[in-house]
C-alpha cells in the first residue's frame, strides 16, 4: 500500500502501527529522478518517535512546497 499518512509512523497503545522493515520512502532529485529507501536505512531506535522525526525532516522524502505556486495552484481550482 501507498499512504502520505505520517501517523502510521506512530503506534497505538504502545503498539508500532508499521515494522520499520516495512516502511520505504520516496524523494525526487533536482533532475525528477525518484530515489526508493527503507527507514531501516536510518537504523531507528525502538523508543523513537519516528512520525515527529519524518516530519521534522530526519529521514528526507518531505515535500518542498513552494506557497506562491501552491497558492496559484489553489486558486485556479474555481476557474474550471
């Protein structure tokens, strides 16, 4: 499966939500080529909070948003 859910990085009751072998992200390049990598990579320690971490940045494949381009994005949404 696909998600851009970063909560099933957390647990639940104490419970991981996903084994870290079982969590692969995506990050594009400056030339659009997409990179494939596990966050066993990062090798994660058991008590870490890895959903604060991935959105803090720690493990890269968060999106760069632009917000004027976003903004323009949004905007042109009712023109249709």
């Amino acid at each position: 499966m696909t998600s851009h859910d970063a909560t099933l990085l957390g647990r639940i009751q104490g419970e991981e939500v996903l084994h870290r072998d079982h969590i692969w992200f995506t990050e594009k390049d400056e030339c659009g080529a997409t990179e494939l990598f596990s966050l066993s990579y990062f090798k994660p320690r058991r008590d870490e909070n890895r959903e604060r971490r991935y959105l803090a940045g720690r493990y890269g494949a968060v999106p760069i948003v632009n917000d004027e381009i976003f903004a323009a994005a949004l905007s042109g949404r009712g023109a249709g």
